[in-house]
C-alpha cells in the first residue's frame, strides 16, 4: 500500500530532533574558548600560532598561515602563484562563487572549464583547450570532498608550466593515491566555516611547502607587511596588502575541533557507506561515486536524480525541486548546493567586479567567453541534484543515515502523489 507522503499530510519520516546540529560541542571546545578569552592577545594570538602549526602538521605541509576564512587564503593562493592583471586562472564551471572571485581580487580573470559527470570534478580532459598564452594558474576544487585526479592535474600542469592551486575548502583529510589533498598543488586553502568538516564558526588555513610562496602569501596576508605579529614589526607595507588574519577565540575552537577531527571523518565515512548500502538500486537516481584511489571525505553526500525515469519530459530542475521539498517535508535535512553553475552568476555575465568593466576591459586582459551553454555537464548536474551535510555527520550515526536513505525512497515510490508543477516552482 502506498504510504501517505508528509507533503500532503502524511506522518513525518523522520521526527524534529532525530537529526543533530553540527558541530558537536564538548568540554574541550569549552576549555580552549575560555582559556583563550581570559588571556590577552584577542587578535593575532597563541592560538593562532598554535593553529598553524598543528594544522600544518596534521596535513603533512611545511607552512601554514590562518586566515579569517577560505575565500582570505585563495586570494593569497593567486597572489603568492604570481597571477597578476590580465592573467587567465583555469576554474571549474561548478563550485562555489569565491573559487573564481578570488581570481578577480587580484585583477586576473577566470577561465571556466566544464565539469565531469561522474565525479561532479573539473573534467580534465577540457582543460587543455581552455589554456592561452596568458594561463597562469589551475585552481582545483576537490568538491564536496572527492580529490580531482592529481596525477591528469601534474601532467597538463608541467606541460604548460602552470601553478596549481588546491581550493581544499570542502576537502579535509580527503587523499588521492594514499596523500592528503593540500599536498599536490603549489598551495592549497582550506576553510573552516560552520559547515565544513573543521568548523571554527568562520576561518581558513593557506598551506604550501614552498618557503617563496609562503614569504608572498604573507604580505598579502597582513597588511603588505614582512613580519608576523609576533615578529618585531616595522608596520611597513611593502606591497598591496589585506587583513586577512585570524583572531585568537576562533583559533582555539578550531584547536578543539582539529582534536576531534579524525573521528568525526571516520564517522562521516561510515555513515556514507550505510546511505549507499540504504539506497542501492533505488530506481531515478545517480548514487556519489568513489573511484579507485580518490578517497572521499563525504563532505557532502550528492545525489542527482534522472527526472526521465520518472516519465518527467520538462525542465529537470522543477522536477528536483518537487522531490527535494517531499523529502525535506519527511524531516530529511537536505538541500540543492548550487542553483547556478559559475558563468551564469551575475558577476561573471555582467563583466564589471571593480566598474568600468574592469579587470575584463583592462588592456591587458584577452576577451573571454562567458556563455552558459558552453557547460552543459554542470548546467545538468546543478539541474538535477540534491545534497547534504549534517545527516552524515558526527554525532550523528549510522541509524540517521538510514533513516535520511528511507526518507528518500518514501518520495521516490511515491512520485506521482506529487503535483510536480505546482511545487516545483522556485
Ligand atoms: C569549494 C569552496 N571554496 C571556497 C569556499 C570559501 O570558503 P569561506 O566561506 O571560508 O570563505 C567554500 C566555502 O563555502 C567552498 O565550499
């Protein structure tokens, strides 16, 4: 018999509460908060010192600098890789908004390249025809936690003698061929914002093991200074810098988390594993893949619905929505990530970050195009996927995974007690 779907007034799969926020918070998050609110330093102090260096070590890199978010340490990623006015930086057409407006902070511009289906990754089979003589940079984003092939990433990367830029914001502890993510590019960023694996409210953490880039990430960093803040400071900028430091609260909740981080993969893993094993063979939808040597960090778990399975012959995103409001009605946390794929963001079509159509219009850029219908592997998978975090995450276990996997296949078997077009909208 068919079950009643919330949406129309049926029991709630999965009650209020059943699901818990993220991130967990414990004594030590409490002991390393308030011993860092009753010492002194509230701006750049022992904690951010602290921070570094055991996310250095944690990652397995030689240098790190804490920055108050992820979008902070791309930015520098560019300036520190010599990207400067003009200089086309190689993004994929699918990810989130700063892994391209970083490029234009430091007056270079973004070159899409379309997206793989499968791995929902930069396809590196594009990137070569998207390369000109003004290519600097290729800034990979190991998206919701898959590691992009790194090995492909190196071999166009040598031919052409271009930087590598590793966006890691989604990608903690994720590793290709047994290495962390963080350790392939030139350098890398991390974020540590609510909703990332490391959680520190807002933050992020530059990494390299190049000591030049390093030197050049930091002058940007703080003010266009040499010296750190623990450094006998001249107060001198020698070049255009931000102030893109950390302060001490948030370095030492990220302290606290970083203990716990391990564990909380572990979790996330498990719990991945079990919504697979929960949703294997369910009919119209495309399961995250894992491919040999690429282990995921399930950051967030992506599914991408097949509206034609279904008997659904219009546009496949108000099919998506219809299902994704179905399934959050049964108490499933889940959401679309992105609606718009890059080049389609307003930034990007109408061409002007800093006015008078700059850094496009500066004589030193080349003209590039923008057109949406160049990326249609994004456009589709953007049309038709649904995601989610907290489900999978710690504390949660293996029994919410399951719960959020029969969420799903309540709406699936019932698809057409939905009234598509009607929901579907917005
Ligand atoms: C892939 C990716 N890159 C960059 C960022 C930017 O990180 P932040 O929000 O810390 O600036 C995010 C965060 O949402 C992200 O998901």
């Amino acid at each position: 018999m068919a079950e009643k779907l919330a949406i129309n007034g049926g029991e709630k799969m999965i009650p209020d509460g059943f699901i818990k926020n993220w991130p967990p918070i414990d004594k030590i998050d409490e002991d390393f908060v308030l011993a860092s609110l009753h010492q002194v330093n509230h701006a750049f102090g022992p904690n951010c010192v602290e921070f570094e260096k055991e996310f250095a070590q944690w990652n397995g890199n030689k240098f790190a600098i804490t920055t108050n978010s992820g979008t902070a340490a791309l930015h520098m990623a560019v300036a520190a890789c010599d990207c400067g006015a003009g200089d086309e930086v190689i993004v994929p057409a699918y990810s989130w908004s700063s892994s391209a407006t970083c490029v234009l902070h430091h007056n270079c511009i973004p070159v899409f390249v379309d997206i793989d289906f499968d791995t929902m990754n930069i396809d590196t089979k594009k990137i070569e025809a998207a390369i000109t003589e003004k290519t600097k940079a290729i800034i990979v984003v190991h998206l919701h936690g898959l590691p992009v092939n790194m090995d492909e990433i190196y071999s166009i990367a040598k031919k052409y003698n271009l930087k590598v830029i590793e966006d890691c914001c989604q990608a903690h502890g994720a590793e290709f061929k047994g290495k962390k993510v963080g350790l392939f590019g030139d350098c890398a960023a991390f974020s540590f914002n609510q909703n990332k694996c490391l959680c520190s409210g807002e933050g992020g953490m530059f990494v390299t093991d190049n000591e030049d880039i390093y030197r050049k990430a930091l002058m940007l960093w703080s003010f266009g200074e040499t010296r750190t803040p623990v450094e006998k400071r001249d107060y001198h900028a020698y070049a255009l810098g931000w102030m893109y430091r950390n302060n001490d609260l948030t370095a030492a909740f990220g302290r606290a988390q970083l203990r716990k981080l391990n564990s909380y993969l572990e979790i996330q893993k498990e719990n991945a594993r079990a919504l697979t094993q929960e949703l294997a063979g369910t009919k119209g939808v495309i399961l995250p893949s894992e491919p040999e040597n690429h282990q995921h960090n399930w950051y967030n778990y992506t599914i991408r619905l097949i509206p034609e399975e279904f008997g659904w012959k219009g546009n496949p995103a108000v099919f998506r929505n219809a299902v994704m409001k179905a399934i959050q009605a049964e108490g499933a946390r889940i959401s679309v990530w992105q609606s718009f794929i890059l080049p389609r963001m307003t930034v990007f079509q109408a061409k002007n970050a800093y006015g008078k159509g700059c850094p496009w219009s500066c004589q030193y850029s080349r003209e590039v195009s923008y057109n949406p219908e160049e990326f249609p592997v994004a456009q589709r998978h953007t049309d038709t996927h649904f995601g989610m975090t907290e489900p999978l995450r710690a504390p949660n276990g293996k029994d919410v995974a399951i719960m959020v996997g029969k969420a799903i296949k309540k709406v699936l078997n019932n698809i057409d007690a939905l009234d598509i077009e009607k929901l579907g909208q917005g």
